[in-house]
C-alpha cells in the first residue's frame, strides 16, 4: 500500500487521508473503504483507482462498471444502504441510524455515520472479524467526525475529483 499524494492539502486532509491509511493497514480483512459524503458524493478512498471510475460513472461520462468492490463502487452502495437505513428509521421513529451491517457468504458490508449525513463504508473479506472492522470504524468516526466540516468536505470533494491517485492504496 502506497500513501496518497497530500501535497497541497489542508492538515485536517491530510490527517483524514492518514486515519483512512490506518484502518487500512491495521484491520485485517478489510478490502475497501469509502467515505461518502450527504449527496453521495466520494470524499475519500482506500482505492487507486477510485477517483477514476467516480468521474467515469458521471452521466455524459461513460459507464461504471457496477459493484466490484472499489471504492467507487462501494461509494454508491454504501450512499444508497444509508439513505435506505435512514428512511427506515423515520418511518419506524427509531431515532438515527448509527450503523448497518451486511454479512454475506463471501464477505461483509458496513456502513457508520460519521456526520452531517457523511457515511464510512467498509467492504471486508468473509475472513475478516466484524466486532474488529466495527471497532476500528467507530474509532475511525470518532477521530473524523469532529473535522469533517462542510469546507474539509468541499476541499475532499475537489481533491478526488482533480487528482486519480486521490487514494491511499
């Protein structure tokens, strides 16, 4: 895994690109992270080619290639299990939705809210443990949440938008 290109980012960038390195690196089994901004937008991947597919799925822009498990991809899964779990949470008068997990035969998906209606999205591995991604994700939340303000979000925005090696894998 290599570290993204941080040049020219503000620190609060830069740090969120090194918690994502982080979540990355120390939890075993997590194959693709995401975190996705209100509109669905991707703000922050741990895919290389991310920033890529995201502006190639744009209409009048080509195709995506569906779900595979980049970043892209798990951007517009996550974005819309989130707007489900929240429109589920209404009508049920729940409260918010903190977190949603999809335990598949060969894999799992989680999805937190961070803040603002910005989502992290996880793609793991069948082998990976649940209890560790969900700890390491709320750990994650915790640190991001508080900077992830609508400036960081907008810079982030820019950022994967003008830069395909916006990624840290």
């Amino acid at each position: 895994m290599t570290a993204p290109s941080t040049f020219g980012l503000s620190r609060e960038a830069r740090n969120l690109h090194w918690l994502l390195t982080n979540l990355v690196e120390e939890v075993p089994g997590i194959q693709s992270v995401a975190v996705v901004s209100s509109d669905g937008l991707l703000l922050l991947s741990s895919d290389p080619t991310a920033a890529a597919e995201s502006r190639q799925a744009r209409p009048g822009r080509g195709a995506g290639r569906g779900p595979r498990g980049s970043s892209a991809d798990l951007a517009t899964i996550v974005s819309g299990i989130g707007s489900l779990t929240v429109g589920a949470a209404k009508l049920m008068k729940f409260g918010g939705v903190k977190h949603t997990m999809v335990a598949m035969d060969e894999g799992s998906l989680f999805v937190m809210s961070i803040s603002d209606g910005s989502l992290l999205g996880v793609h793991g591995s069948a082998e990976c443990d649940m209890s560790v991604v969900a700890y390491h994700m709320a750990l994650f939340v915790g640190r991001a949440g508080h900077v992830l303000t609508p400036e960081l979000r907008s810079e982030l925005r820019k950022s994967m938008e003008s830069d395909s090696t916006g990624s840290v894998r």
